[in-house]
C-alpha cells in the first residue's frame, strides 16, 4: 500500500469527517459515503473500507474485488461475522482498547446514582428539605463482569478501587488472574447467585445470545442491578421485562437493546428499575477515533500487525 | 479504668443504641442522654463522654470534675475547639478513618452525575427520547484535594483508578508525595487555577475559615468544579453565591453550610449550578461505629494510645 490506495469511510453521519483527517496526512485516495448509493459509487478499486453499518451485500459485488481489509469504527462486529458476503480473504479488525475509560466511568457514573439515590437528593433539593439519609455503598458489594477484555479490565480496576469484590466470567479463561473468582461459560447460575452488580461486556456471538435468560436472571438476588453496555441481545430482552415487572432486580441499567433505537413503546421505558440510556456509554470522539485509524493504516503501509484484528472463527 | 467506670453517652437522637451496644460488651456503667437536662443529671463521677453536639458548657461545671476523656461521635471537632469549657487535661478523640470510603463514593458519584449529565438522560428516558450525546469524562481531568488526611487519600486512590491528574493543597505538607503537585497554605491561587475539581476535606480551624473567599472562586476555572465535605465555613458562602450567580464555575456540590440545617430562604436551594445534600456525605453505621467506640474503650483499659487524639494545638 501506498497513500494512493483507494480508501472509503462509510458511516451514515461523519464519514467525511473522517475522510478529511486522513487527507490532511498526506492520504490523496480518500472517499467518503453517507448512503448506499454514494457507497455503490464509490466502491470500485477500494482497498480500504472503514466503515460502521454498511450495506454489506454490496460487498458481493464484482466491484468489491479490489476490497483487502474492513476496519471496523466501532468495537462489536457481530454484524459483520453474521454477513456472508465478505470474503474469507479479507481481513475484519476492529477498534480496541479505546471504549475502556469511558465505558467504565458509565459504569460507576449510573451505578453510584443508584446506589447514592442522587434521585432523591434532588428531589429533596427542590422542595429545600434537609433530611439526611443512608446511602448504600459499593465499597464491600460483589461485582460480577462478564467480559474481561479491555473494557471489562478498565472496570475491575476501578471496582478496585471501590474496594468491592470482583467475580469474572469469561469464554477464554485467559484472564482468571484478574478476579476473586472466575467462572466459565457453563457456569453462568453460579456466578451471577451471590452478585450485588452484573455488568455485560461480552461479544454477541452465537454462544452469548440470550445468555441471560429468565432462568439466570431469576437466579440473580432480588435486590442486584443489572448493568448491560455489551449488545442488547446478550439479554433475553422479553423475558427480561417479565422479570423486572415482577418486582425481581432493584435496578436494570441498559446502553443497549435488541432493537435500536429503542421502540417507543417498549415497556423499558417506564420500567422503575430501568435506567435507559441511547448506546452511548462508548463514545469516541472524532480525534481520537481519526488517530486511531491512522496509525493503523500506517501499520497496513509498513506491513506490520494490524490492531484490533478480528478472529473470524471466535466471532470477535 | 475497669468496666465499670461511667460511661456517658450523649446525642439528640440515637444516645441509647450505643448504650445498649457497650453494655451488651460488658460495661456496666453506662448512661443514656438526649437532652441537655438528661446530660446535666448523668453527668455527676462520668469518666468518660461520648459525644456529639453535647452542651459543651456544663463541663465547667463542678460535676465535670471526673471527666477525663471525650470521645467525639464524629470526625470534626471544630465545635470543641472553639469551646473555653474543656479543661486541659481531658484527652479529646475524634473519629479517623472510618469515613474515607463512603465519603469518597459521596464525591466520585456526584462528580460523575454532573460529567456524565445523567439529569439529561434521566428527562430523556421520560419523553422515550433516543438522542445520544457526548459525556464529559473525568479522565484526563485535574482534581485538587485541600486536606491530605484519610479522607483525602481515599479521594486521590480513586481519583487515580479514573486516571484523573491529582494536585494537592495541605497545611503540614506531610502527605506532599502522595500527589503530582503540592501546595502550601498560602498558594491557593497557585493551587486552583489550573483545577477541573476541587474538593475541601480541610478541618476547620482559625487558619481554614473562609480559605476559599471570593478571589480564591474567581481564580478557578470557570468550567470548573466545586466540592465541599469538610466544613461549610472552609469557604465564604455569601461571596460563594455571588461568583455563582455571576455565571462562574460548573457546579458547586455542597454537603456542609455555615448554618445547619441549610436555611429555607438560602439562595444556594435554588442555584442552577448548585447540588445540596444534608450533611450526610459521612454517614457511620451504627454498627460500625460501636465498633470504634468499643475499640477505643478497650485501648483506655488497657491504658494503650487511644485512635484519634485531636492535637489541641493545630485544631484537628
């Protein structure tokens, strides 16, 4: 590769953006497309396509021959492994180790407003009532993370710091070393029993859909929060609202869905347990996601290791 | 001291429950006050004072000649050093250590409610309204602690796992290492200027009163941060009302005030930039604080250095 290698940003907001950063350091091949017809157009002799939702059947096209490597701009790619239209030969990375920080002052930021019942000191606040409460600490709770990749790391350090205990729960086992206890993926009642916090970091592959189930979930303390900033479908998203409709959960703290947006009329919504936020808890900003995508296209110009590279067969 | 010398327990609402703990320890006398009648009657041959907010003047009484030890209920005791009732020869403890941790999550939960705008999502979710935005993190952002005690040290262990710069403001500079930069008494302007937060846990003594006045507040950033845990006179509240209705600083999160209760008509009810809590960013168990009385009652027996000596001299 050469800075003339055809590259396309595709994501449906600030593709050219994106596109104007690369070009600004010296890269002249650079598209950018918003649509499926701009990415259609575009798409003959690209190498590169750096893209966040796009319209994958194209990429079965005679003019998706050129294509060598998809960068994805987000972390999950279970999109991209259920699409059967990008050749083995290309090679799927996406980002890592960018969502840790932020995702993890998400974490704490929803459970302390929770566990500290900001709620109702504001509501004191507007009425000027002075009435001192107990709040409930973290420090001494029992955190479980199912996902102990670099986001799930980012919140076992500050859970650390909190002084709580931390249980894992991971489909490899390489990380066991980081918790008080690790639990495996057929073990999925033992390790959610005797958590006051779970928090859902795992890849959605064919083995973690609907992983938390009624069965599981009902298995959790009535009085444990739910922290979901994986993917949506980690949840058995129906069930899920039986469970919280029956009084079980103190809270449901949700970043993501089966379906986003989310319908406005999902009972979610109105839920008193469920705290609901728009997939935002893994922002990146434009510099620091254009930073990203630079240095590993520098890598793909020296032929070094890509970051992010995606194991096709281990579905992230 | 054997178990049977008196005990005297004093507080305006829950004296009997720590009454009822020790005896259930074995010591046998040990008296109950609420009022200021009950502690005038109990307080003839009383050994021992166990106390918060106790009408400090009847130890010049001459039944207050058995007195030798009081043991503060709190961590604060600005009100027993300003008091002229206190003979010299009574050792005066306070309570340490036991309110770093919730005091702690009391400051990471109301800065991160403010970072992460959660009042937005929270008046999103009531309309169904899905309109991601950007969050502040606090990652990257400078922190300055004013008073390095045990509290402060939780605040800076947490401050580090959120990857936040810490300076530090104390008056013996004995903890100067534990932060990235240190500041003297007389380097306030120093000290503020370059802060994203600044949390006062100082004890209040002749030198602290009214440390951050008006010139202090408008050398901060204007984006900036307020926090107050250690006492409402650390900072002048009148020009503190002032600077914020000029606009300046983001937020001023307030857990103590000059006057307690914080009066109905106090403007800073009503302030946009201002987060009241009712002095209960602190809070001891009951438990847990027997269990430091208790503690403290056995080192007395055994005549070993009691926990929390207040150092008459330097206020704390």
């Amino acid at each position: 590769m050469n800075k003339a290698a055809k590259i396309l940003i595709y994501t449906p907001s600030d593709a050219s953006t994106y596109a104007d950063m690369l070009k600004e350091k010296g890269f002249t091949n650079v598209h950018a497309a918003t649509t499926s017809e701009e990415a259609e157009a575009n798409l003959p002799e690209t190498e590169i396509l750096m893209q966040w939702k796009f319209p994958l059947h194209l990429l079965e096209r005679p003019e998706a021959s050129s294509v060598k490597w998809v960068q994805s701009l987000g972390a999950g790619v279970d999109d991209l492994m259920r699409s059967t239209s990008i050749r083995e030969d290309i090679v799927i990375t996406r980002v890592v180790d960018q969502f840790g920080g932020p995702m993890s002052e998400y974490v704490f930021a929803q459970l302390l407003y929770v566990y500290q019942d900001i709620a109702r000191s504001q509501a004191a606040q507007k009425e000027r009532s002075w009435q001192p409460f107990l709040t409930q600490l973290l420090q001494g709770q029992t955190i479980g993370i199912a996902g102990l990749g670099s986001i799930g790391k980012e919140v076992i350090r500050k859970a650390r710091a909190f002084d709580m205990q931390v249980y894992g729960l991971s489909y490899s086992g390489k990380e066991a070393h980081l918790v008080d206890r690790h639990f495996g993926p057929n073990e999925w009642h033992d390790f959610v029993k005797d958590l006051d916090v779970l928090v859902l970091i795992l890849p959605l592959t064919e083995q973690t859909r609907h992983a938390v189930n009624r069965d599981v979930l009902l298995a959790m303390k009535p009085s444990a929060c739910l922290v979901n900033i994986g993917r949506g479908s980690l949840i058995a998203e129906e069930e899920l609202i039986d469970v919280l409709r029956s009084g079980h959960l103190r809270a449901a703290i949700l970043d993501v869905f089966e379906q986003e947006p989310l319908p406005a009329d999902n009972p979610l919504w109105t839920l008193p347990q469920a705290y609901i936020t728009p997939h935002m808890s893994g922002p990146s900003t434009q510099e620091r996601l254009g930073q990203y995508l630079l240095a590993n296209l520098r890598r793909y110009g020296k032929g070094e290791p890509l970051t992010g590279v995606v194991d096709r067969k281990a579905g992230y």
